[in-house]
C-alpha cells in the first residue's frame, strides 16, 4: 500500500503545483517563472527589417537593470531604448540595422516575475536580418592580469578582421558582458575564425581608442565549434538527500574556456598635474609621468641658485623639493617659472614652459602666532621654576629633530629597522648609535650598517630621510634567540636646519628557531625568465618576495600560518610585475596562483612541486575580493511546505523516466 500512497500524494502535490501565494488554506506557492507568449518579430526569425521588438509573458514582468544587464549584439553605437511595462518588454533599436546579420538581445538574469521575483533565467532572443540564424557560442572568463581578479561588467567581443589594426579602428563585430565571476558568453556567432578581446570602454564607441581603457587581447585564432552533451540534474527529497538525477541532453558549444588576462597600459603621456606646500619646508610638483630629464626652475621672486633639496620617487613623477634657507621658508608664495618635458598631441616629448606660484597652507602669520603661545607657555613655565627657587633655562629650547625608529618588539632573523626623519639630514655620528646583544647579564656592542634609502638624480643633492639598519655580518641576518638593544644618542642625526634627535632607547627579541619554518616551491618555468614567488596572507597582501632564476622558491623564516602563492614571470629583469602595451605587441606580465591553501607548522620544513598551467588557473576563491552576485534563483518554498507534510515534492514540468510531470 505504501506505493499508491506515494504516488498519489506527487499527484496531488504536481496537480496543485501553481496555486498563487496567499490562499486563505495556506495552499501551494507560485514558483512559477513567467513564460513567454509570443515576441514580435517571432523569436529566430529571418529576413527582419523592423527595429521594435515586443516580447509578450504570461504574467506581469519586473525588468532588472537593463543599462547594465542587457546586451545586444552587434553592439548599438546609440544606446536602445529598453523598457518593461506589465507583461512586455519593448526594445527598440536606434541604430540602422545590417544586412544578412544575426541579432541577439542577451537578457541575462534581468526578468522576473512581479510577484514572487521567480527569475526567468538567462533569456536570450535572437533574429536575423538575412536567410539564416547563426547559433554558435563562445565562452569564458575575463581577470586582472596583475592579481587574477575577476572583472565585473567588461566588454568582451569578436573580430572576423584578424588584423591587429581591427581593434583600435573597428567597433566589434559581436560582444557580451562579463557577470559577477568575470564569466561571459557570446551568442550568435556565425562559423568562421575570430579574435577576441575585452574593453572596459571609456567612449562607447566599442574601440580601442584610449591608453586609459582596461583592455585584453590574446593572437590565438577563435574557431566556434559545437558537439552533442549529457548533463546531470539533480532532484533532491529534501536538503540532504537526492530523489533522482536525470541526465539531459543539450547542445556544448565551444570554446568554453577561454581566459583573458586584462590590463591597464601604463600612462606615458607626461604633463604637469599640479604643485603642493603642505608644510613650509617644502613643495611638491606632480607628474603624470617621470622623465631623468628634471625640471629647470627659475625664481622670479627668489633666487633658486643652490635653494633646494630634492627628494625623488622611484618612478621620478613626484619631485619634492626641500628649502635649504630660512628665509625662503618664511615666504609664503614663491613665484617660479618651469620649464619641463612634456608630451605633445602628436606624442612628442617636447619642453614647455609654465609660470606657477607655490602657496605655504600655512602662512608665516599664524605659524608666528603659534610660535609666540609656545614662548609665553615656556616663560610661564620659566617664572614658576624661578619663584620656587628651581634651575631656569636661559634660552627656549629649539624643538628636537622628529625622528621614528620603527622596530619590532618580537622580529624575524631577516627583519629590518627602518628610521624616517621628517626632514632631510645634513650629518650622522655614528659613534652616537649603538646596537647591542644580550649575552647572559651583559651587551655586547655589535657593528651595525646603516643605509639611506634614497633616488639619486644626477646634478641634484638628494634629501635623505629614509634609513634601514642591519647587523654587519655575511648574510645581514639577526641571530636566532637574541636579545638586542639598539640606542641613539642625543645629536646623532642633525637635519639640515640645525635640529638635533632626542636620545631614543628600543629593544627587540629575534624568534627563537621553533617558531618559524621554511617554504620550499619548486615552480616549472613555462617562460625564459627569472620567476618572482610571493608569500600571501589571508587578504591577498605579500608577507614575502623573493626571486628565482630557476624556479625554485625558498621562503625562509615563515611564521606558522595559513598563506597563499602568487609566482609571476620578471620578464624585464626588474623584480616587480609589468603591465602591458599593445602598440608593442606587449603582453602582462603571466600571473599565476597556487590553487590550494598552504598551511605550515613552527620548525617543520614544507616542500612542494608546482606546475603552474596544470588544473586550475584561477585564483583561490578565498581571497577573492570580487565575490559572485547572488544567484537569482527560485525560493523553493514548496519543497519546504512538502518536507513539513511528509510528502515529496516534483515542480511541474520536471521530466522522470521520459514522462513529464
């Protein structure tokens, strides 16, 4: 008897499958996606010269988004006009249309119904303008080419023309967005052999016509090709247990893997952005790009021979410049005329000549009138000491050089100390500085080497601000398990207004050898190139960096941890990652990641192969900032209500053993 039973209760259920929500029994949910009825021009139609579309559902409809979500290709250089209203969607198409062309209009996951929000699906209609419909697909991902992020909302399309010129004067012949994961497929492809490309437009004219423009492009030939598939559909009972998987033909197009490593070209153009005093010590000038070629500067209210120091950044596009006098510092507007090199519309550098006016944020006023608080607090200070019978100072005292050390109370044998003095420093004595070891009750005083950590730029005197200090021995490595103390002395760094550093005491442990470990990578070259390995945290931030002419990676001095691999080929030489050029045929440089999660133990050395192009290419979901959107999907509250009655729930139109229910 327990069979009939169950039959009879799917027979209920199915037959009362589209019951509306709300009924006063507490009846069955609408699940129900809306359907289409009828579409004008019919859907797959051929030989169609009108430019409105009308799509007709069975219910009421909400249209999600169409700027963003909808595509149409090929793509309209004037944006359609997209609109859902009741149970239609109309679009109409501004552009003229082609001849002996396939359109599709790409819905996505846009359509749902108005009462429940049943999604549709990804609902494509499609019709052509000449004898036939074209139906192929292709299919992929688009990422960073620097941190293999996928890349939300960017232009991906096709050329039939294979010449590189294609891209930069063309608009795409047909295109798609990439959804949440970077994922993208075009449709309606004719056969024939295509490249591929990806844009993140600035103009929409669906053309490489910007150096700003995030772009991809790949010299593999894309030939669209299909073949008979089986896929598997899972019907569950309930959240843990499966009713039946049922095997469902449909039609695999390919390619369905193609992976576009996408990137912004480095901007060459170079012109002067603006010029910054935000301390009356200095000012700024700010390039778009740097040149080795510095800016001639000629003082028109001040004389700027022998005035400045420079402090250059790497890439030499941010030039501060350090007033040596006094009485330039107590100028609040200096007036100068530069001349520099800059890009011309034809992409020359050439000079120029600009007449700027540097303004102090604070003027020499109210930098007095803070000064004078300061004195009258001293003397106050002074008076009280005076009439309590105590020692005076006879002058106020200069205020002391801004010097911070920046070392770890607890530091890895491979760690560094850093100083940074907020303004340049004319002398060092390094007799003042004193770095000790901690043996048994006494210290052990230790040489020591000191660094300035500056750009040098030839016919210039360069600030210097920034230092690293190391133990001076063969490797520059603390020893394991010490205890060291470094200490300052009073006047050891003089700057180059006469201030002088305060005595500054720190000390720091070196972690003993069983709380570290070693990483070992052995990574397969796929290119002639030294590769550079780095050592991830949970966020995706380097913890380490190392290079390797022959793959193999070692990581020494590891906390215990969860980290992550990054390996990218140094194709240049340089120890950083490259971007792209594709006026010079210029890929990104290659990134990839370890697929897996790497957990290591204090004092337990991990060693591993790695092939970087087998299985997955990419990056672990774990720390992948650019999370999927929510999938659209139907509550399944039925199914709920079905588990509570102890029956088994089948949507209607489910198909089992070739009858549809």
């Amino acid at each position: 008897m327990r069979k009939p039973l169950l039959l009879l209760a799917i027979a209920i259920v199915t037959l009362t499958g589209c019951a509306r929500m709300g009924q006063p029994d507490g009846g069955w949910f609408d699940e129900t996606p809306p359907h289409v009825v009828e579409t004008s021009p019919k859907d797959q139609s051929t030989n169609v010269n009108q430019r409105t579309i009308t799509i007709l559902f069975d219910e009421f409809i909400k249209l999600d988004n169409p700027t963003e979500k909808v595509v149409i290709s090929p793509p309209q250089i004037e944006a359609p006009e997209i609109k859902g209203a009741g149970r239609r969607i109309i679009v109409e198409l501004k552009d003229s249309l082609k001849p002996n062309t396939t359109y599709t209009v790409d819905f996505s996951d846009a359509i749902s119904d108005n009462n429940e929000g049943n999604p549709l699906g990804n609902y494509t209609y499609s019709f052509s303008t000449g004898e036939h419909i074209d139906t192929m697909e292709v299919a992929g991902y688009v990422v960073e080419a620097e941190n293999m992020e996928p890349i939300k909302g960017i232009l991906v399309g096709l050329y039939d023309n294979l010449a590189d010129s294609a891209f930069t004067t063309l608009p795409m012949l047909r295109v798609a967005r990439t959804d949440s994961r970077g994922y993208f497929v075009i449709k309606g492809v004719a056969p024939g052999n295509y490249r591929i490309y990806a844009l993140q437009e600035a103009d929409g004219d669906y053309v490489h016509s910007q150096k700003s423009e995030k772009i991809a492009f790949s010299h593999d030939i894309i030939t669209p090709s299909f073949k008979p598939d089986v896929k598997q559909d899972t019907l569950w009972r309930d959240s843990l247990h499966i009713a039946d998987i049922i095997p469902t033909n449909y039609t695999h197009f390919l390619p369905d893997n193609i992976v576009l490593r996408a990137f912004t070209e480095e901007q060459t153009d170079r012109y002067f952005l603006k010029n910054e005093r935000k301390q009356a010590d200095n000012f700024t000038l700010f390039f778009t790009y740097g040149n080795p070629q510095m800016p001639e500067i000629e003082g028109l209210n001040f004389d700027e021979r022998d005035a400045f120091l420079l402090e250059a950044s790497e890439q030499l596009d941010t030039l501060r410049y350090w007033l040596k006098d006094t009485l330039l510092i107590n100028q609040d507007s200096l007036r100068m005329q530069l001349r520099f090199l800059a890009t011309d519309s034809t992409g020359i550098l050439e000079t120029k000549t600009d007449t700027i006016t540097v303004l102090s944020k604070e003027p020499y006023a109210k930098r007095m009138k803070e000064w004078q608080k300061e004195r009258e607090k001293w003397e106050k200070q002074q008076e009280k000491a005076r009439k309590k019978g105590m020692d005076v100072q006879e002058e106020m005292p200069s205020t002391p050089l801004d010097l911070k050390v920046n070392i770890k109370s607890d530091m890895m044998p491979d760690n560094s100390i850093t100083l940074e003095s907020a303004t340049p420093i004319l002398r060092i004595d390094t007799t003042k500085i004193h770095l000790a070891v901690k043996r048994d009750t006494l210290m052990d005083e230790k040489p020591f080497i000191l660094r300035c950590e500056k750009v040098d730029v030839e016919g210039w005197e360069s600030a210097q601000r920034n230092f690293t200090l190391l133990p001076d021995s063969t490797d520059n490595l603390w020893n394991i398990g010490a205890r060291y103390t470094l200490v300052i002395d009073s006047a050891a760094f003089t700057d180059i207004y006469g201030n002088v550093c305060n005595t500054i005491k720190k000390g720091a442990n070196i972690r003993k050898e069983e709380d570290f470990t070693t990483i070992i990578f052995h990574v397969v070259q796929l290119e002639d190139a030294p590769y550079v390995g780095q050592l991830l945290d949970g966020q995706d931030k380097v913890v380490k960096q190392i290079s390797s002419p022959d793959g193999k990676l070692s990581f020494n001095y590891v906390k215990p941890g969860e980290y992550y691999l990054r390996v990218f080929a140094d194709n240049n030489k340089n120890g950083r990652w490259d971007t792209g050029n594709y006026e010079d045929d210029r890929q990104a440089e290659k990134v990839y990641y370890y697929p897996e999660k790497i957990e290591c133990k204090a004092h337990w050395p991990l060693e591993k192969s790695w092939n970087p192009e087998s299985g997955k290419t990419l990056k672990p979901s774990a720390i992948t900032k650019q999370k999927p959107d929510k999938e659209k999907r139907i509550k399944k509250q039925n199914q709920i209500r079905a588990q509570k009655l102890g029956i088994i729930y089948i949507p209607p139109g489910t198909t089992i053993n070739n009858q549809k229910k």
